[in-house]
C-alpha cells in the first residue's frame, strides 16, 4: 500500500486460520492500521489482494463485512446520541433483508425481523455485559464500556473474523484483563481474531500466534514465544527483553508502593497525606502503564 512516495505496507502474507487468536504488533507508524484499512477494504491496495475463505474480497467496506469479516477502530467509533442497544442493531444492518433504514426508522413492515434482531442484539450485549445499559446514549458511557460496545457492534455482524485495532488502548490493568477473558470468548464463540495491540503482556498472554510489522514489513512471525525470544524483534519494537511472568508486573507494583511509601514517610505534612495504601495503588497503576506509553504518543493521528 503506497500514499505518494511512501509505502506504509510491503509485501505482507499473512494468514489467520479458524479458530485463532493472532496478534500483529509493530512499532509506531508500522503500518499495522493501514494493513487492517486494506484488509477490511477502506484503502485499495495498490497491489496484492484479500481473500476470505478462498474467495478474494473486493475492496468495498461493505461487501467485505457481509463476507464475514468485523473490525474496531483504533479509536473509536460509535454514534455517539444513539442509546447502546441502537448501536448494536446498526452492526446487524448487513445480516438483516431490510438494511441500514429500516433499523433506524423501524418501518411498520418490519417488526417481525426488528425483534428478532433486537433479541440478537441484547443477546450481545449480555454477553458483552452492557445488557443493564441499553437504553443509555453511547456517549454517556466510561471509556472502557465504550471500547465493549464498538466489540459488540462489530460482532453484531456476524463475523467470522473479528479485527481488533488497539482494543485495550487507554485502559487500566483490570480493564485490559476483562478485554483479555472477553477475547478469548470470542474466539471460543468459534470467530478468529486478529488483534493489533502495544500492550506486550496482553498480546502474548493472548495470541495461539504473533506477527511483527515493521516500516511496513513483516518481520517475524510464530509462537509468543518466538517472537519474544527473536532477537531483531527484540531491537527493532521491544527495547528489552519482555519476561510473559505476570511475577513481573507485580514486582513492578510492589516497587512502585514502596517508592511510594517512602515518599509518604519524609513528607512532613505527613497528617495531610492520602492514606498510605492509596498512593502506592495509583504508583503502580502509573508503572503499568509505560508498558503502553509508546502508543499514546502517537495514537490518533494515523487514522
Ligand atoms: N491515509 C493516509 N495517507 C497518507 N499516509 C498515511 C495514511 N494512513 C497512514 N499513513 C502513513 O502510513 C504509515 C503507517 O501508518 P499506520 O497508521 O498504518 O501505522 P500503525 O502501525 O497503525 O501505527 P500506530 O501504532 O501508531 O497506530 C505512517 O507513516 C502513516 O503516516
Ligand atoms: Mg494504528
């Protein structure tokens, strides 16, 4: 894929089988979102095609979700001043005879297949666990329900393969493992994933298999554990090597509450301070989130 002079994807084979949670990471500007535009038909490529299930796609957005494939955006995008539930019937225009229109005008016509994929609809939204707040206004929701009902919309479709750009992307550590377990009920509801995604621990927790993206190219793909261990991934995107033991991240904790209590004991306004288990709480979350800190430098303006 060319804009101009620059080639954001190069010759990237790529596959995602039945079945499979795969991940594609990359540093910034990598061209992991451009690789999803041309997948799911909103960028033409300029060579190379798509194809699902031995059949190539067209490049027209539309005609590649009837064919079974659903994405996220990297951010996201709802309509805002619909409730949840509308939302999620808007996902379901593909799959419905009726289309975009009478899902949003609700024609008389139409109420037989209006229930049924309203019954469909709140049958996501349970699994998703928004079912208690389908008739609030999307954008009345916390930012972490938000990302949950984009994932609804998308399954709304009915994919076969669900695309995930940055789905824990601003989230905090118990946000990011509820996204983690609602992944893999997905993929145990029988629909593939790909996921593109910084955060390192969710993806190799998370994925059968891994690719690296870099300046457009692929540079390794395999096993979480190969890719961990491969040396240029290591220097191109990781920095350091990434140690899968959640021991880590809790050592991680605890020196952050200890530097943090430390703080608290030579603070001579002592009596003012917040209670000693509560700083150290917000410390660690702040050293969970440099894990992450590479993409919000950037986030937003690729899209
Ligand atoms: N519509 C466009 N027109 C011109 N250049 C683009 C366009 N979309 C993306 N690019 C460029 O293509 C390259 C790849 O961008 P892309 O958004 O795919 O990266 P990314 O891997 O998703 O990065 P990030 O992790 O920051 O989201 C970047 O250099 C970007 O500036
Ligand atoms: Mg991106």
């Amino acid at each position: 894929m060319r804009f101009g002079g620059l080639t954001a994807v190069r010759s990237v084979d790529f596959t995602v089988n039945s079945g499979e949670i795969v991940g594609l990471i990359g540093p910034n500007g990598a061209g992991k979102t451009t690789f999803f535009n041309c997948l799911t038909g909103l960028y033409i490529p300029t060579e190379g095609t798509v194809s699902y299930q031995g059949k190539v796609l067209p490049p027209k957005p539309h005609l590649v979700t009837q064919a079974g494939i659903a994405r996220t955006f990297q951010n996201i995008r709802l309509f805002a001043n619909m409730t949840v539930l509308e939302n999620v019937l808007v996902g379901r225009h593909t799959r419905t005879k009726e289309g975009l229109w009478s899902a949003l005008l609700r024609g008389p016509g139409f109420r037989k297949a209006e229930k049924e994929s309203e019954a469909k609809a709140m049958e996501l939204l349970e699994f998703i666990g928004l079912a208690g707040k389908r008739d609030h206004l999307a954008r009345n929701l916390p930012y972490g329900e938000q990302r949950k009902l984009e994932i609804a919309r998308a399954l709304a479709s009915e994919p076969g393969l669900l695309l995930l750009d940055e789905p824990t992307a601003g989230m905090n550590p118990q946000e990011t493992r509820a996204t983690e377990e609602l992944v893999f009920a997905i993929r145990d509801r029988g629909i593939a994933v790909l996921v593109i995604e910084h955060d390192m621990r969710f993806i190799f927790n998370l994925c059968d298999r891994v690719a690296v993206l870099v300046q457009g190219e692929k540079l390794v793909e395999g096993t979480s554990d190969v890719v961990q261990a491969d040396e240029r991934v290591v220097a191109a995107y990781l920095g350091e090597p990434f140690e899968g033991d959640p021991g880590t991240a809790e050592a991680a904790e605890v020196e952050a509450a200890e530097a943090a209590a430390e703080a608290v004991a030579e603070d001579r306004t002592a009596d003012a301070a917040p209670p000693s288990d509560a700083a150290p709480a917000a410390d660690a979350e702040d050293a969970d989130a440099e894990s992450t800190e590479a993409d919000s430098t950037t986030k937003g303006e690729t899209q």
